[in-house]
C-alpha cells in the first residue's frame, strides 16, 4: 500500500479539523471560515491570524522535528499548535511581542505534543489530546505577566459569586438556540453562534455520529449549566458547554467502540465535566488564568483510562508514537487511518 505524499497545507488544515477529532480538510477550512466570520464580527483579526500562523509553525516543527509521518499527515500536531494560536492573542493585547509569543509558544506545543506522546500515551494509552495546549498556554499566558512587552487584556476568570446566581426565567428558545451553538464555538474561544453553525456543519461533513455527539454534548451543557443554576452570563456566552462538547464525543464516539454501555458511561463524563468547568473557572480565578479546555482533558483521562472494561478499539502499533490513541480512526468513518 502506497503512502499518501505529504503536502503540506493538506496537512495544517487537517490539523485545525483535529480539534474537533477530525481529519478533513474541507473540515479544516469551514473551521477557518468560522473563525473570520467571528473576526470580521468583531473587527479583530489577531485570532485568525494567530491559528493560522500556530497550525503551520507546530506543524512545520513536527517536520523538522522527523515526528511520525503518520501522525503529521492526519494532522496529530498541528491541533495543538492552532489552539494556541487562537488562545494567545484572545488574552494578550497584538504587538510584536505578541507574535514572538505565538511563534515560540506553537513550536513548544509540536514538543509537548511529542512528550505527551513518548509518557502518557505510550505507557498508559490516554490520548495526550488537548492537554499540550493546555500546559503550553497556562504557561505562555501565566509568563505573559512578567513581561511589560506583553499585555494581557482578556478578562480574567471571576468566582461564581461575582455573578447572580441563576437565571431569573428560562432562556427563550432564540436564546437557547444561541447557547447551543456558542458551546461550540467556544472550543475555538469564539462566542460568535454563526461560527458555532459553521463549525458544527465542517464536523458533520467529516462524520455524521461525531457531529450527532457534539450536539448532544452542548445540549446536556446547557441542561446541566441552567438547571443547576449557573451563572447566566457565563452560560449564555457557552463557556458552560465547550468542554462537554469534547468530552461527549471523545468518550462517546471517537476514543471507546459505541456500544450502550458506552454511551451511558459518554453520559456520564459529559454531565461530570460541566461540574469539573465550575471548579477550574473556581481554582483558576485567583491566578487570573482561563481554564482553557482543561475540565474536558481531566475528565476524558479519568474516563478513558479504565476504558479495558468498555470494548474500545483495537490498538495498533503507531499508538506510541500518536499523541492520541490510535482507536481514533479516521473519526469513526469505518477507515484504518489515524485520525485526530
């Protein structure tokens, strides 16, 4: 079997799908569209900018780096390095220290990526997933304070008791509407509903059940976050439900074999994670951090690790040298190549 020829746009752009476990680039693009959309919205350009320029330099550094050509085709380290494209600037005030940042913090993100890989997943088989750009960007952010070239201007995470607690009357189904797509958005740190649309639209192209788990993902955000009342503002904005989109479909679909047991256990982690989201945005407010897709990673780890007990699929020999498990295959396209 002849191997594919790299190419390299093919392979950044499968990196931005990625994010979301998938290995399309036509996926890979609509996730740009969606980001210039919110950038146009806004009138702030720095955050496309920055995943694009995070996506080529992680995986151009994968290059150099003679990281697994596998890994680098499906896109497996380049995810990484567009979240904290995107993340940086959202936080940082745009300068040239800025780009700097992007530049180095992207690169960091391709060796993170591998040290997950070679410790993690190599000895535990837990997929490394989104947890490169969560130490990368935690770190690059935190530093960012030290430095007078680098202003952060994000708003910093605030205890629930900053907000008033509940909503007052459920949200109308506009509202609701918006919510749900915002959730998605949000793992892109866009609170534009339009590119939570479009983004839900490049995940279904790529696979009609991972899209099918990221809907329902947000929906049981959304009904966990109001019904255990959640702060409105932070609810409405979909910062209650980004997580629990990762987490629906990582255990759901993507990482452990769809049985129905599976699905009650996807059930589960998804409900937990919202809960997890309110104890980092708690602990990580005093070190005026966000938490980034930290309460997805944590729980997808604990509940993945027991997975032996929850028919996941089988594993191949690359699993070591993918930063994620090998079971995530082509985004459950039914096809043998790595994918996510």
């Amino acid at each position: 079997m002849s191997k594919e020829k790299p190419n390299f746009v093919v392979e950044a752009l499968r990196g931005t799908s990625q994010v979301f476990f998938m290995e399309n680039a036509l996926t890979g693009v609509l996730f740009f569209v969606a980001m210039a959309y919110a950038s146009y919205a806004s009138g702030v350009w720095a955050t496309t900018i920055g995943a694009a320029v995070g996506v080529v330099v992680a995986t151009l550094t994968a290059r150099l780096l003679e990281c697994t050509d596998d890994a680098i085709r499906s896109g497996l380290y380049g995810f990484n390095g567009v979240l904290v494209g995107a993340a940086l600037p959202t936080f940082i005030a745009a300068s040239p220290e800025l780009w700097v940042l992007v530049v180095v913090g992207s690169a960091a993100s391709t060796v993170v990526t591998a040290a997950f890989s070679a410790t993690l997943t190599s000895r535990w088989e837990i997929p490394g997933s989104t947890g490169p750009f969560v130490l990368t960007g935690w770190l690059l952010l935190a530093g960012a304070y030290s430095f007078g070239g680098l202003r952060v201007t994000g708003d910093s995470p605030r205890l629930a008791s900053d907000y008033v607690q509940g909503l007052s009357s459920m949200p109308a189904p506009i509202e609701l509407m918006e919510i749900f797509f915002r959730n998605i958005g949000q793992v892109y740190l866009l609170g534009s509903w339009i590119s939570g649309v479009i983004i839900l639209l490049g995940v279904f192209i790529a696979s009609v059940r991972a899209g099918f788990a990221a809907a329902a993902g947000s929906i049981i955000a959304m009904v966990v976050a109001i019904g255990m009342g959640a702060n409105p503002s932070a609810v409405s904005q979909g910062l209650y439900g980004f997580s629990p989109v990762l987490t629906a479909m990582a255990v759901g679909v993507i990482f452990l074999q769809p049985t129905t047991k599976v699905l009650i256990y996807a059930l589960l982690a998804t409900v937990v994670t919202v809960f997890v989201q309110g104890a980092f945005d708690v602990i990580m407010a005093p070190m005026g951090l966000p938490s980034f897709t930290a309460p997805y990673v944590l729980t997808m780890y604990l509940f993945i690790a027991p997975k032996k007990n929850l028919a996941p699929h089988p594993h191949e020999t690359v699993a070591t040298h993918l930063v994620l498990h090998p079971a995530h295959v082509a985004t459950v396209r039914g096809t043998a190549r790595p994918a996510a």
